[in-house]
C-alpha cells in the first residue's frame, strides 16, 4: 500500500496542480492531513487571529489515477479513517449562522479519549470520524479548498466517513483527487463554521468507471445513496438535488417522472450538510430499501 504524508498539500483544486503521486485503478493509498488549521492551534491560550489564515483547509495531494479522463467517474472508497487525539473547534464574529453575536474570536480544544470527544466535565460528545474536504480538480478554473462545488471540495458532510463509496465527476485527465479537514464529530449545519477538527489518515481505494456520468458528487454507504449538491442557497441546492437523483434513478426503472417524483416525496429524504461555506451543500437521500425494491444497481 502506497502512503501520502503532509508534506504534499494543496490550498486549492485545480487541473494546473501537479501530481504528487500516480496510482492505478484499485489501488489503495494510505493518506496523512493536517486539521484544517494545518494544526496551528496547540493551546487554548493561543489566539486564534494570529495564526496564519492563507494556511486554512489543506488537503493532502493531489493524486493522478492513471486512466481517468474527462466523462468518467472516479470511484473512491474509504476504507478506514484514524483521527488524532486533540480537537479544536473555533466560532468568532462574522463566522457561522451566530457570528453576528459574537464579540471576539474563540477557540475550543477538546480531547479526545476513550471514543469520546470531552467537550467538558459533563458533555462527552459519540464520535463520528469523518472527511470534509475531499474531492477531484474542477472543470475551468482554481476553486478553494475552503469552497465545496460539482467537483467535491469542502462538502463537509458528516456521511464522508469509514465505509462509503464517493463517485467523483471527472474533469481533467488523472482527476487529480485531494483530500483533507478531518472532523471527529460534527453535526448537520457546521454552525459555528467547525466541526470538531482534527488531524488524522484515511485509507482509500480508488477505481475508475467508464461509459457513466454524474454532473455532481455521488455518495453510497449500506443505508443508501446521497446525491451531493452545493450551490449558494438552500433552495437552489435542494432543487437540483432532487432534479438530479431524479435523473440518476429513473432510467433504471419503468417509473414516469410522476411516479418517480411521488416515490421521493414518499420516501426520499432532504438533508442539509452545512451552511458557513461560501456555498451550501445539501444531499438527497434515497433509501437502500428503495433501491432494492425497484433492483437498482448504480455504477455497476
């Protein structure tokens, strides 16, 4: 198994990034990240204003996987996730849904101990390991790795964890993929723009799939599939979510748009991921039950 460590990390996704690794399809790579301070934050004495803003959201890469071209779907399963011992999380004025009443910058460090994160003496927090930044160059030009789109990004979605499957757009040969902003736990929103951040390693494998397309991340686990969408508000994501899985499921089906419409207002569910990125991201989830009812397979 091949490894990647922090040494190689990317501020931004991008077609122009040079490779720092080449692997082929099914091969399975070992890969290191920095919290998304690029672990600044050592100390809850430290002020958050000083550390070293242009350092935010690295990801480590990016990979080229030989074979994947503009039209295919890179597939990447993750096939473990390692978190560190120490979380930071921080809030402050003009951040998240409450920065308006927020007087100063704060930040929060939280152990992590015995599969719990310690918030404090009476909260220990389950843990959800979990990747938010993850995803492949965009088509046109450099997006940040702070900023989610079709491409992947900073989705922050708290199903990215140990035992999914990501099918990625490709858009530039090799697809480039990156990954990095590993949460021990977080929840639905990302409201106070973090999730408890953490430094740690994920444990990949990458496939490429021919003759199939998504315009947007897709997302599989054994509960069912999420169609990833970023836009800038809610509505307009939320839109396109539901349009778009619409697309993915009928034609492996005898449903009418009608019916189909119907089964997802019946069964189909619309999830918020967070809402502090310069885009939103929302997800529309379908059900494993449903896919099995109707025998649908996706990217087989």
């Amino acid at each position: 198994m091949k490894t990647l460590s922090t040494q190689d990390v990317i501020y931004a996704f991008s077609r122009l990034n040079n490779p720092v690794m080449h692997v082929q399809p099914g091969d399975t790579v070992s890969i290191e990240t920095y919290d998304c301070f690029k672990n600044q934050i050592s100390s809850a004495d430290q002020e958050v204003s000083a550390i070293d803003w242009n350092e935010i959201n690295p990801a480590t890469g990016p990979i080229f996987i030989e074979g994947a071209a503009y039209g295919d779907l890179l597939k990447v399963t993750i096939d473990n996730l390692e978190i560190g011992d120490q979380g930071v999380m921080v809030t402050g004025p003009e951040l998240g849904v409450m920065g308006h009443r927020m007087e100063k910058m704060e930040s929060k460090l939280i152990p992590i101990k015995d599969g719990k994160a310690i918030f404090n003496e009476q909260l220990h927090l389950p843990l959800n390991p979990m990747i938010g930044v993850i995803g492949v160059a965009p088509e046109g030009e450099p997006v940040s790795c702070g900023t989610p789109g079709a491409h992947g990004g900073n989705m922050d979605t708290k199903l990215i964890t140990k035992g999914a499957t990501l099918y990625f757009p490709v858009f530039a040969e090799g697809a480039l993929f990156a990954l990095g902003d590993f949460h021990a736990a977080m929840g639905d929103g990302e409201v106070s723009v973090s999730g408890i951040e953490v430094p740690g390693r994920a444990t990949v494998t990458f496939d490429v799939i021919k003759g199939l397309h998504s315009k947007y991340p897709v997302l599989q686990n054994a509960d069912g599939v999420a169609l990833l969408v970023s836009a800038m508000t809610l509505d307009e994501a939320v839109k396109i979510a539901v349009e778009e899985m619409i697309d993915l499921l009928l034609p492996h089906t005898d449903l009418t748009v009608s019916e189909m419409t119907m089964l997802m207002s019946a069964a189909g569910e619309t999830q918020i991921s967070q809402v502090v990125d310069p885009l939103v991201t929302v997800r529309f989830f379908v059900p494993q039950h449903v896919l099995d009812s109707l025998d649908i397979k996706l990217f087989v």
